[in-house]
C-alpha cells in the first residue's frame, strides 16, 4: 500500500501532536486550521509525566523546557486561613518516580513548539484559513471541505475541538449538560504579585462552593489563574468572554487576601461555563476518527485535558503504524486503546468538583479533618498514580 494521505481538521495541540507523531512513522499529513494563525489562549496548563514522555518521544522536550516551569510540588490551601497541606513533591521526585518532569507550561509555548516540530519534519503540511464545512468518505478515501475549497486524503482526524464539525457530522449535535460550574481564569504578571507569592510550585485553594488553582507559567513571568464558582447561571462555553475584576472579586469575597491579590493584578478576567459531556461510545466510522476534546472533553479538575490529548495523537500513530497502514483497523485499535482510560479520566475528574467544593471546607476544624482524609498520602495515590505512569510508548494498541 502506497504511504497513507492523513487530513487532521484542527491546528491545536492535539492536532499538532497528532501530526508530529504521524510524520515521524513516516505517514503523510495536512493539518487544516480556521484561523489565520496559530495561536492558543493565553492561558496555563499543567503538563504531568505522562506528557511529557509523549513530548519526549516527539522531540520536542528540551524546547518546551526552556520555555515551561517545573513545579516543586502541588498544595492545598484553605479558602479563608490560608492554612497550607502538601499535596505531593514534584521537580526531581517526579523524575525518579516517574522518569518525567511535571510542567506548568504557557499554552502558546507548547503550542509553539509542536508547531516548530512539525514544520521540521514538513514544513507546509500546516495550512490557516481553513475552516472546516463539513466531509464525505467512500471506500478509496475522504474529502474535507473548506468554504472555497476541498482537501483529498485517505484519512480524516478531527481534532477541532469541544466543538467539533466533525464529531456533529458524524454523529449529530449531542447534548452538553451544564455542570453548575463557572470558570475565571486570567494571567498576571510575577512582578505585580508579593514576593511570597513567587514561587514554582501549583496550588489548589479549596472551599465550599467554589475553588481556586494557580502556578507559574512562561519561565516563571506569569501567574495563571482559574477561579471556579458554582451557582452561577453563566452558560457561555467560551474562553474569549471577558467578565471584570469587581465579579471576579465579589465571587470569592472573603477569601484569603493572596486570592484577592491575584484578582487584583488580572488585566482582563474571563469567564466560561463548564460543560459536562458523557464519554462517548463510540468514536470512528470508517476512515474518520477524533482526538482530544472533540471525542472525550474533560473538565479541569485532574489537570489532564491537553495530556490526554497528546496521548491520544501519539497512540493514534502507533496504532496506524500497527495496522501497516490498514487505515480502518487502525482507527478502530486507536480507539479501542484509548477508550477506558480517557473515559476513567472524564469520570474522575468531574468527582474531583465535588472534593474542591464540600461543605466541610466551611470550617477550620471540619477542614482539617476533611482535607487530612480526601488527601492522604494513599488516596493521592490512587487518584494521581494511574495517570503519571501511563506509558504511552508500551501499552499495547
């Protein structure tokens, strides 16, 4: 069989990583983007071992590390009191345990640098303006169209996110259900925040009814900040609506003054609503598949949304490689690979809101009591060592 053709509908991280890791097996990609450039939001996200080997295992590792920070460990810290639990170590404990570092990374800069790699391995596979109209699929192949144009490959992978084209094409509009859950989120500049406050390491500020996470991004220039609230009817699913500082501020009235410090120094606060999705049962018809958030979108609270798709663009080229090209069965065992643990992730990481938010929180004494149980060193594990383990270049696919 002639080289594969593979069409990746999305310039996003997990269609980047899909590409990359294609295009070093040797397979033929075009990545298709609507937008005129590739950018991400300025926004943080945490990056875990488990990533970080796929990252390792693309080539692009030491790029991103001297863009990324690499947290010392993950806290708790109480809502009003400001009271301080170690959740885990990281930094050279991650890389003994686990053979990997743990990030808190800029998404513009992981973004970068897969975009970097790809055009090393192709440098015009990666084309913009490109917004996605929708596809047909026949026995010899696929044809994505663009509004003013169509692409021919013999594959399509829609990696166009949450709120994928081609997941509504293949498998109609699906519901999302309002989770109840509202999101701040914003970057601040290190210098405005005091001195205490600087530091390389992730933090989860937990109390009743709502939560805080914030770590360093960007060689430690920035703060990323994400503020979540329940009980507010937001139901915007969009990380560009901006709210302000005052609405930020009075959702977390009476917090500890460093919450409030961070909300200060915010430039633009924005707002979106948390949308819960039920894993879907199936993923591929014929030769069209998904990645990421378009197959199995995630709320936050594991920190495992942009992991799970970087597994799933390594683990996809595996499985095509596996397949000898057989583009079909290849699909199917990408899928079937990554099913059960994507959809272990979308299940524990909606249990995890509830553990942020219990009505213990509300008191010191209940605190204590709450956050030594649901944080105990063997239920840290449980929760934490199935996913940094994963090795995506071993389990079978």
């Amino acid at each position: 069989m002639n080289t594969p053709h593979v069409l990746i509908a999305g310039g996003g991280i997990g269609g980047l990583a899909a590409a990359l890791a294609l295009l070093k097996r040797g397979i033929d990609v075009e990545v298709y983007e609507q937008a005129s450039e590739l950018r991400e939001v300025g926004a943080g996200v945490q990056l875990s071992a488990n990533a970080i080997r796929v990252l390792h295992e693309l080539g692009v590792h030491d790029a991103l590390r001297a863009l990324a920070c690499e947290a010392s460990g993950k806290e708790v810290r109480l809502w009003n009191t400001g009271q301080t639990w170690k959740l885990f170590d990281l930094g050279a404990v991650s890389v003994e345990r686990y053979g990997f570092p743990y990030y808190t990374v800029y998404r513009p800069d992981l973004l970068a640098v897969l975009a970097e790699g790809v055009q090393r391995e192709k440098p015009d596979a990666i084309h913009l303006n490109a917004r996605c109209t929708g596809f047909d699929q026949s026995a010899g192949g696929v044809a994505l169209h663009f509004e003013g144009g169509v692409a021919r490959g013999d594959a399509l992978i829609g990696a166009d996110g949450v709120h994928s084209r081609i997941r509504q094409a293949l498998f109609g509009p699906g519901e999302a259900r309002f989770t109840g859950l509202v999101a701040w989120r914003g970057t601040i500049p290190m210098e405005r925040l005091p001195a205490h406050m600087r530091r390389l390491v992730g933090s989860n500020w937990v109390g009743p009814g709502r939560h805080v996470v914030h770590y360093p991004v960007h060689r430690g220039e920035y703060m990323n900040f994400i503020g979540v609230v329940e009980g507010r009817d937001w139901r915007v699913e969009s990380w560009t609506a901006s709210g302000s500082r005052d609405e930020c501020r009075a959702d977390f009235a009476g917090w500890h003054r460093d919450v409030h410090a961070m909300i200060a120094n915010i430039e633009t606060p924005y707002l979106w609503a948390l949308l819960g999705r039920a894993p879907m049962e199936k993923w591929s018809v014929g030769r069209v598949s998904l990645l990421g958030d378009a197959c199995h979108p995630t709320l936050p609270f594991l920190a495992q949304g942009a992991a799970m798709a970087l597994e799933d663009g390594y683990i996809l080229a595996r499985a095509l490689q596996a397949a000898g090209g057989d583009l079909e069965p290849g699909l199917a065992r990408y899928e079937t690979s990554r099913k059960e643990r994507t959809g272990k992730v979308v299940h524990g990481s909606a249990e995890m809101a509830g553990r942020f938010h219990n009505p213990a929180l509300a008191e010191a004494a209940g605190a204590q009591d709450y956050v030594n149980r649901e944080w105990s060193e063997e239920r840290v594990k449980r929760r934490y060592e199935w996913l940094f383990t994963y090795d995506v270049t071993a389990v079978p696919v």
